[in-house]
C-alpha cells in the first residue's frame, strides 16, 4: 500500500484587497471677498437664473389716473397743449400705442418736465412689443426720485419694476457673453444699465465685483455701498459685499485694536478704537468690532474668546478685521511650498478666530498637506464649507474625508496583505494558526473600519476586506481540519506500512479507514461550500483508494487462507472421513462466495486459485 498524500496542508492562493486611494487636492486659493473667483461664481449664478427666468407671462394694463389729478395737472401746462395730452391720453387707454406716442412725444417738446406725460410715453414704449424698454427705463428713471402724486407714483414703480424684470436677465445675460473676452466693454455696459436699474442688488454685486476685479476699489466699494441703500432686490447680498469690501480700509485704521486682541487685552482693544478717526469708527464693521470686544471683557476665560452673538457674515468680517492678514501670509508661505511655516502662523491665530471659515479652510489644507491630524483637519474643513464663497471648500472636506478612511481602513487592508505573504510560500499547522489569530484580531476590527468608512469608495474597501477575511478564515479552518484528518490518516496506516499480514489486521484497518471516511464528510459538511473543498477531496479521495486497495488485500489473504486449510486437510493422515467431507464442503462453500461476492477484487491469478480449489474439491466429493 501507497503512502500519504503532501497535500495536507494545501491553502489557496489569494490576491491582495487594494487599499483605499484619497483624493488628490491642490491648493490654489489665494485671496477670498471680491476676487476674480467669487466675481465668476457670482456671475454663471446670475447667468443661469437669467437663462431660466420665466417668458413674459403679463402685460400691464394701462391705470386711469383720478380726474381730479388729470384737472390739476392741465392746469399747469396752459391750454395750448391740452389737445395733445388729452389725444394722447385718449389713445394710450384705447392701446393705440404707436399713435399715442407720437402724440406725447410732440407734446413733451414744449412741457418736458411734465410728469404724467413722461410717464404715459414709457409706458408706450414698453407695450409696442419690446421696442424701446431700455429707453422706458431711462425716462422713468428720473421720475423714480421726483415727488409726485401717489397714485401716480406708484404707477411709474409698478412700471419700472416690470421693466426691471423683463430687462436685467437679458442685461445679465450680455454681460455674462463678454465679460471674459471684453471685461472693459461688458462692465461699462453693466454699469449704464444699473444707474438705470439701482434697485437690483445682483447686479450692484456684479458691478461692483467687476469693478474691484478690475483694480477700482474704491468705485467697487462706491457701488456696493450704493446698491446696499437702494437695493429692493437681493438687498442682503449687497450689503455683506459692501461690508468686505470696506474692510481693505478698515484693516490699518484698527490696527493698533487688533494688535490689542491678539495681545488678549480686549479693553486696550476698546480704547483704541475710540481713538479712530469718526468716519471709520462708525462703520458697522467697527461696531461689530466694539460689540464684540465688550464681550470679550467679560467673557473671555479660556484660550479662544467667546463666539461673538452676530450673523455668520458679520461675525466673519469681524474674524477677517483681525486675521485676514495672517490668513494671507499663510496661503502665500503655503503656495511657496512652505507649509510647515504656514501651520505655525495658522497654529498661533486661529484660537483667537476659531469660527473664522476661511482661517479653518486654510489650516486643514496645510494640514492634510503635512500628513498630520486629520480629525483636526476635518473639523476645519466643515467649517470652512459652510462658507459659500470659498470655492475649494468642499473639494478640501472630500479629500480630508477620504484622508481619514484611508489612515483607518489602509492599515487593516496592509495586514490583511501581510498576514496573506506570510504563507505565500507554503504552509503548516503552525503558520495556520497563526494566520487564523491575525485574520481573527483584524474581523474584530470591522465595526470600527465600517464606521469610519465616510465614502461610497471607503465602504466599498470594507466590504471586500470583510468578505477576503471571512473567505480565509472559512479556508484555513478547512485546512486546520484537513492537517489533523491527514494525521489521523497517518496513525491509521502505519501500522499497515510492512504490509497487511492477516484477515484480522485487515478487517482492523478497514474499521479505521471506513472511521476515518465518516469523519471526512462530517468535517466537509461543517465546513460548507466555497471553504477549502478540495483538500477534503484530495483526502477523501486518498482513503478510498486506500480502502480499495486494502479489500484487494483482504481478499488475497481469505484466498490464500483457503488454499493454506485445503492444502492442510490434504497432508496423509487418517482423519475421519466424514469429518474431511465436511470442512472441504465449507471450504468449497467459502470459495464459492468469495469467487461470487468479491470478483471485482480479485486479481486473475487469485480467481484461478478459487476456480482450481472448486474444481479439485468437488472431484474429491464427487
């Protein structure tokens, strides 16, 4: 009989889990408030509202204006031009627009200031099918300011501001289409419209983003500062950019109180700037300033002074009063490459601004550049994405998102590789129990792999590290059960390994392999599909033939047996001769059955000895 198989101990060869990749992120924010990047964002917002914003869906109608108004204001033109007014009148009502403009037009040459007349030939103007409603505009315009009686005066806004609607998209629109290839042009362009249009406080943003784009700073702050008074629409927007852009003036007339706070000394703070020249300390930014450093007086007991009570854009622009110069030289020393200066300026100010957004976005940029805290860098970074203007804010909190998976999950997906390389170049008992302990230590560590896996890509790595470590440890408990079957094997055949000498080894043997068979199936079973089956196989394989060959044994001994007791019985003595009949008759009987049952084991020369023994002992029976 043959000997064991080398196979015992066979383990399936495994490629590695691919460790999560982070994004890449390249800093290129230089400046913030006022700059080319928030002008562009201000303006494709603009462009698209203009190219969604809704078809003409109305017309206004014509109002009659009180008789006892119409009386009053013929009396102050003379009765020489009352035909004209009232003809013009007549067919403005009766929407004969084109005629009645003519009308008014003559008439406006010899009573140019007259109000209602101005006012009927602009709204001429606006229902001869969009001919002209840039000039309605301008002649309305005017009036805007004029006092006037308050059913008229309300007329002359309900008609401006359906101009406005109608007109700005498109004004927008042909700003947006030139201001890339004819800055000049579309800015001037831009700027005629709004002195037409002061109420649109979008375009006073864009106007004065350009402007400031442009190096004209104190027009852009002019125009903001405008547009924040006269604004009736996004009034808010246009404030806030008027509050930032007046801070560039801001900074050197506070400067000896900032220098104050960062000295945490809030009433020095205070005192210096009642010292300010009147016309800065009044600002609303220094009385946020003020209000805010009252507080601080008071409360201010640990390393960063408390949260001022302000809405996020005005405690912001407190934030950039005191620290938007250091937020500067940290992104220049960061665009220099010298980021590990940058996180020191940044380490220093930040405390004191802790809810300054476009400080936080800064630092965590240095930081996940030098590879250092990243839940410090993802706390800045949500910070600094609730800042709309910083254009790289939510870039930054994806790249930092995916820093933290990476420095939790890529450290169990490179043991998993190196626990994998230990038995790459083969296996024993000893290997696979220690891989098992690795394999087992990092499943424990799922759950917190799983949680901290923020990205589809992230959980997408935990499930394939989950479903490798659950694929070999299935395998390396088949392999563990297979080394001890295989050494049950071994102590099974042992004994067998000078040969098989009798009925009696034999029949003990097969006990031993038919055992060991049951317990191959049972172990196969618990193992379950996909977990290492072919070592089972190779073994169960190996006991069969084994078996096999053991029953070709077995059956060559109970022949040669036969043979032995007959050529016993036929040595010359004198036993009873019944007797003799009777033991040959059994061994006839017994060959019989062997020849019968076992014929698939038997080798040729063994089948010939039966069929030789039958046919001798039946001659000697008769």
């Amino acid at each position: 009989m043959t000997g064991p198989s080398d196979d015992r101990h066979s383990f399936r060869d495994v490629g590695p889990v691919q460790s999560l990749r982070t994004p890449s992120f390249e800093f290129a924010e230089v400046t913030r408030h006022a700059d080319l990047a928030e002008h562009d964002r201000r303006l494709d917002e603009l462009a698209r509202r203009a190219h969604t914003a809704p078809e003409v869906d109305r017309l206004l109608e014509l109002s009659a204006v009180a008789p006892d108004t119409l009386q009053e204001m013929s009396l102050v033109i003379g009765d020489d031009g009352e035909d004209l007014l009232e003809d013009g009148r007549a067919n403005a009502h009766a929407a004969e627009y084109g005629t009645a403009l003519e009308l008014l037009t003559e008439y406006l040459h010899g009573r140019p200031g007259h109000q209602e007349a101005r006012y009927l030939r602009a709204f001429c103007m606006y229902r001869l099918d969009g001919q002209d409603r840039v000039e309605a505009l301008r002649i309305l315009r005017p009036l805007r300011d004029e006092p006037m009686e308050e059913g008229l005066r309300e007329q002359v806004r309900e008609l401006r501001r359906e101009l406005r609607r109608l007109l700005t998209p498109l004004e927008v629109g042909a700003y947006a289409r030139t201001a890339r290839s004819d800055p000049r042009g579309a800015l001037e362009r831009a700027e005629a419209f709004l002195e037409l249009a002061p109420e649109e406080g979008s375009l006073s943003c864009l106007v004065a983003l350009g402007q400031a784009r442009s190096g004209a700073l104190d027009k852009a702050l002019e125009t903001a500062t405008r547009g924040a008074a006269e604004a009736d629409v996004d009034q808010e927007q246009v404030s806030t950019l008027a509050r930032r852009l007046l801070l560039p003036y801001l900074r050197p007339a506070a400067a000896a109180a900032v220098a104050a706070f960062k000295a945490r000394n809030p009433r020095l703070a205070q005192a210096e700037l009642s010292r300010m020249e009147s016309r800065w300390r009044h600002s609303p930014v220094i009385e946020d300033f003020d209000a805010y450093l009252a507080l601080c007086v008071t409360g201010w007991a640990g390393i960063s002074p408390p949260e001022p009570r302000l809405p996020d854009d005005r405690a912001d622009d407190v934030y950039s009063l005191i620290a938007e110069a250091d937020g500067q030289s940290a992104a220049a020393l960061m665009q220099a490459g010298l980021a590990d200066a940058a996180e020191q300026v940044l380490a220093r100010v930040l405390p004191l601004v802790p809810g300054f957004r476009w400080l936080n976005f800064l630092y965590a940029a240095c930081l996940l550049r030098l590879g250092r805290d990243p839940e410090r860098a993802a706390a800045c970074a949500e910070i600094a994405a609730r800042d709309a203007t910083i254009a790289q804010a939510g870039e930054l909190l994806e790249a930092i998102r995916g820093w933290q998976e990476a420095t939790v999950i890529n450290p169990a997906v490179d043991e998993y590789v190196a626990a994998m390389k230990s038995v790459s170049g083969g296996v024993s008992p000893d290997s696979l129990a220690r891989l098992r302990t690795r394999l087992t230590v990092l499943q424990r560590g799922l759950p917190a792999l799983r949680a901290a896996a923020l990205s589809e890509q992230g959980r997408q790595v935990v499930r394939e590290l989950e479903k490798a470590i659950a694929q070999r440890l299935g395998e390396i408990g088949g392999a563990m059960a297979v080394s001890e079957l295989y050494d049950r094997y071994d102590a099974v055949m042992a004994p067998a390994q000078g040969g098989v000498t009798g009925t009696a080894a034999a029949d003990r043997l097969a006990r031993d392999l038919d055992d060991l068979a049951a317990r191959i199936r049972d172990k196969r079973r618990a193992a379950g599909k996909g977990a290492g089956q072919d070592p089972f196989e190779k073994l169960a394989e190996l006991v069969s033939t084994r078996r096999a060959e053991l029953e070709r044994v077995r059956t060559g001994l109970l022949v040669s047996d036969l043979v032995k007791r007959f050529n016993d019985l036929a040595q010359p003595r004198s036993p009873d001769p019944y007797a003799l009949r009777t033991k040959l008759s059994g061994i006839r009987e017994e060959a019989r059955g062997l020849r019968r049952n076992h014929s698939k084991t038997l080798a040729a020369r063994e089948t010939e000895l039966l069929d030789e023994l039958i046919a001798t002992i039946s001659k000697v029976l008769g």
